[in-house]
C-alpha cells in the first residue's frame, strides 16, 4: 500500500485541465463547452478528494485524464444528444494518455497541440470583445479560477464570471468553430490571437509585484500560449515570433525588476547580472525567426528595442540613436501617444534631458495622457537630472495624484522624497 | 514501536460561493503530500488510505431488528476522509506527529488512536 512519493509539476493542473478542456470541447462541439469544463472539473476534485490520502499516484497526468474520460463517457450516456460521440472520445483520450506517458515532447511534435490552439482560436475569435477574449482564453486554455482572473485585472468576481458567460453565448450564437482557421482567415485571425496574448503578458509584466503573484503567471501564461503557436506549422509565423521574442526579453529581465524591499527598479537601476541569460538567448533566436519574411509588425519592432537593452552592458553603453531610430519606425506604424512617450526618454538619454523634456512638451497635451501617472513621473526624473529639484517634486507630486500600483506608488514617494521636496 | 492511527474527520461541506481552483487543488494536494512524505523519510509513516466518500452503509441491530440505511451521511456533516498509520513511542509523539497534519487547517478534526498490538496475545 505503500505509494512512492511522486512530487507534483508546477501547475500540472492548471495545465492539464486546459489541455482536457480543449480536447473535450472539440469532441462535444463548442456549444458544449460548459458541459466539458464541468467534466474536467469533476476529474480535479476527485484527485482532490483522493490524492491527500492515497498519495499521488505514478503518473498524475494519466490519472486525470483516465479519470475525466469516465466522467465524459457517463455525461455522453446521459445526453441522448451527444450520445454517437463516444467512441471519439475514448480515441481522442487514448491519444492523450499516450501523450501523457510520452511526456511533453518539445520540438517537432507540434501537432500534438492542435486541441489546445483550436481552443486558443476559439477563445479568441474577432467577434467576441476584447475583455471576454482574455477571460475566456485565461479560463478555458489556461485553467485558471474566476477569482484569479479578477484579481489579475482589478475586476469584481461577478463581472468577469459575467463576461465569460456572454464570451460562451457569442461563441454558440455565431456558430465559432473549433478548428483552426483556413490559410485565407490565419493572419487576421492571428492578430486577434495576438492581441490577446499581448494584453495578458503586459498586464502579468507591468503589474509584477510580489504582493500578487498570480500576475507573474499571466507572463508566463502569455509566454507559453506563444510557444505554441511558434511551434505548429499553420501558425508559425515572423509576426509570432517578433511577439514571443518580445515577451521573452521583457520576462528575462523580471528578476531583476523587483528590489530588496519590494520596489520597482527601473531599467537604469536594475543589476543586469540578474537578467535571465537563457531567456535572452531564446528571445534572440525568435527575433531572428521574426526577420524571416516579409512581415513586419509592431511586435517586430519593439522587439528589436527591447534587444538593444538586452544587449547593453549597461544602460548608460545602451545603443539610444538605434533605439530612437526604431521609436520612430514605431510611431510611423501606431501614432500613439504612449509610444511618443517612450521616445522621448530615449531621445533624454540621447541628446540629453531638455531635449527629453522638449519631446514631452510636444505630446503633453494629448487626451490619452491625460491620466497617465508616466508622463509627470517622466518629467519628474528629467528634470532632476537638469537639477531643478522644484520642479521634480512638483512632477512627482502630480504623478501620485494620478492611478497606479503599490510598488509604483512607493518608488514615486521615495523619488520625491530625494528632491527634497516631500 | 506501537502503532497509531490517524482519522480524519472531514467537513462535507465547502463555504459558499468558494471557488475551487485548479491552482487551489494542486496547493492542497502538495501539502498532504508534503507531509507524508515528511513522515516517510522519518521513518514513521506505515500505511496511509482513502476511505470511498460513497456508497457507505451503516447496519444498526441483529436478526429481524437489522437495519441498513445509506451513510454515513444522514447522521452527520463529518466524514471519515481517509486515515493514516503510523509509528511513534508513545500518545506524546504521535500528537505531535499529527499535530501538522494538513486536515487542520482546512477545518477538518483529526482523531488520534493507538492500534492495539494483538501479536502479544496469539502466541
């Protein structure tokens, strides 16, 4: 009776009940998708119930999957509806299991993926809103809670629980498919794919902070989707990689983004020895992948900033003439103010902190900006490296009347307590 | 070294409108089996089981007056989840042992028994 300790993977179920999720929704059909989250459900709390006791069994994965094909089979029983589908079921598990006992087989053994990307496709096709697209797709492929995903984007319980169950109505209503799109459909379905990974790995990255662990999930999650799509050949394309390459420069230099006590350390203060060396060097095989063939995105092309840092020994050695050369093919591509903003501090570290502040003059009025606590946090740090403290603080001040986290907040405080002006 | 046993006895009941995450689940699997593992390597841990939450019967009375009534749910929100044995000098140490048991924290009542070591009287 003695079962050998068998320690579990790092979100083995998160993971595992993404993967069950989409192989079930395929096979019971996209309208059916609550009934296949019920079912997955169902297989987690039994391992709940058992596992404590009995110990963990020799291959947790397997035991999961065998045990949510039980599930799925009384459902199929059940529902005169579904009935003819059984025998999919027990094939489409039997695959799995294999999988499951193979371990996961990186590399070559893309096709392996395919539920899980037809999920991803589905979670986030075009018609659903933005909002209900990453709560979908953070729910169902990703496998996390409700009340994870509302605490990762500052939402109540009942909005996100809402905005799932419309993201399920739309998905039955349009009649979305499971499969992956047609060649004619891929890119712009791509983009939506995209946009949403995009979303969740900025807000796991800006937010990061060690009071909320859950948002440096969301990075990793973000990460992972996009290895997917690099991985199968329908979906490997320039513009994927330009993403994963940017999301793996930015992740690489998490470790070093959160000081001793917990505050945020900016590019210029981080210890670069800490940057994720392994992470960097996947980011630049991705930008390269990125350069092969003739699309060029936004990704592209904040990918290739965020390699400049990543090659700069330190931040005053930074390539800054390239960065703002880049900026401007940026604005070039989306004239947003925020971006405009970015440049501006490289055009400081450039020219110099009034040609910096001039830049900032330029945008300062626009609406977007208007609650943007990084525009006068900007002016402040600018202005203290002229040397008029005064109007530092004034910026610093102004800054802390504006929205932004915990971390943010101290790091303003601290800055204008520096000025002298606190 | 004698033996005890470890019961526990689980609440049925899960606080509303309480979320059971896949995350949450695997938190709460890790920690009994960081435990077992804990007494493993310790050396204390003999067997461990998980007691089926259902069916269960109960049979009160003998003869005519039998009776087999579906439980153990009707005559309580407890239930015996599942139990663990193991070794210790003495009630002290066995305490102690279970003192950290996982049960615990979820709400769950953790019974402490020593096995009576029958081997003594057969021979």
């Amino acid at each position: 009776m003695d079962n050998g300790a068998h320690a579990l993977v790092d979100h083995l179920f998160r993971h595992q009940a993404g993967r069950m999720i989409a192989t079930l929704t395929r096979i019971f059909g996209p309208r059916y998708i609550d009934l296949a989250e019920e079912v997955v459900q169902e297989a987690l709390v039994k391992a709940l119930q058992q596992w404590p006791y009995r110990g963990v069994p020799e291959n947790p994965t397997a035991w999961l999957i065998q045990v949510a094909k039980n599930r799925a089979l009384d459902l199929l029983r059940r529902e005169a509806s579904l009935r003819e589908k059984s025998e999919e079921i027990v094939r489409a598990f039997a695959a799995q299991e294999e999988f499951a006992n193979r371990r996961i087989e990186t590399g070559r053994g893309g096709e392996l993926f395919d539920d899980t990307l037809g999920m991803i496709f589905m979670a986030c096709h075009p018609s659903i809103p933005r909002e209900g697209r990453v709560a979908l797709t953070l729910k169902t492929v990703g496998g996390f809670g409700v009340s994870e995903i509302a605490r990762a984007f500052l939402a109540k319980e009942p909005t996100v629980a809402q905005r799932l169950v419309r993201a399920k109505r739309l998905i039955r209503d349009e009649g979305v498919t499971f499969d992956l799109p047609g060649e004619a459909e891929m890119s712009t379905r791509l983009d939506s794919v995209l946009e949403v990974l995009y979303l969740l790995f900025n807000e796991g990255y800006t937010a990061h902070s060690g009071e909320n662990l859950v948002r440096a999930d969301l990075a990793q999650e973000a990460i992972r989707l996009c290895s997917l799509l690099v991985r199968h050949r329908a979906t490997n394309r320039p513009k994927c990689h330009a993403l994963l390459a940017l999301m793996m420069f930015q992740a690489a230099r998490l470790p070093a983004r959160m000081g001793e006590g917990g505050e945020l350390a900016l590019l210029s203060e981080q210890d670069r020895s800490l940057w994720d060396r392994r992470m960097i060097y996947l980011a630049y095989k991705h930008l390269e992948a990125a350069a092969d063939g003739d699309e060029f995105t936004e990704y592209h092309l904040q990918a290739a900033i965020a390699a400049c840092h990543a090659a700069a020994s330190s931040y005053e050695l930074t390539d800054w003439v390239e960065i703002v050369r880049l900026y401007d093919l940026l604005i070039a591509l989306n004239p947003s103010p925020v971006v405009a903003l970015n440049r501006a501090v490289a055009v400081a570290k450039w020219k110099g902190p009034e040609a910096g502040i001039r830049a900032i003059e330029e945008i300062s009025r626009h609406p977007a900006l208007q609650h943007y606590y990084l525009l006068p946090a900007t002016l402040g740090e600018l202005w203290s490296e002229v040397g008029d403290a005064e109007k530092a603080a004034d910026f610093y001040r102004q800054a802390l009347n504006h929205p932004c986290s915990e971390p943010e907040r101290r790091f303003l405080s601290k800055r204008l307590e520096a000025t002298g002006g606190a | 070294m004698p033996q005890f046993m470890l019961i526990s006895q689980d609440s049925m009941e899960i606080p509303e409108g309480f979320e059971i995450t896949p995350e949450i689940i695997q938190g709460v699997i890790q920690k009994y089996n960081d435990w077992a593992e804990g007494l493993r390597k310790s050396g204390h841990l003999v067997s461990l089981n998980k007691l089926r939450d259902e069916p269960g019967k109960n049979i009160t009375g003998v003869g005519p007056n039998q009776v087999v009534t579906d439980g153990p749910y009707a005559e309580t929100k407890e239930i015996i989840g599942g139990y663990w044995i193991i070794t210790a000098a003495n009630y002290d140490e066995a305490v102690k042992l279970a003192s950290t048991c996982p049960s615990l924290e979820f709400g769950s009542r953790v019974e402490v028994r020593e096995v009576e070591d029958l081997s003594t009287f057969s021979g």
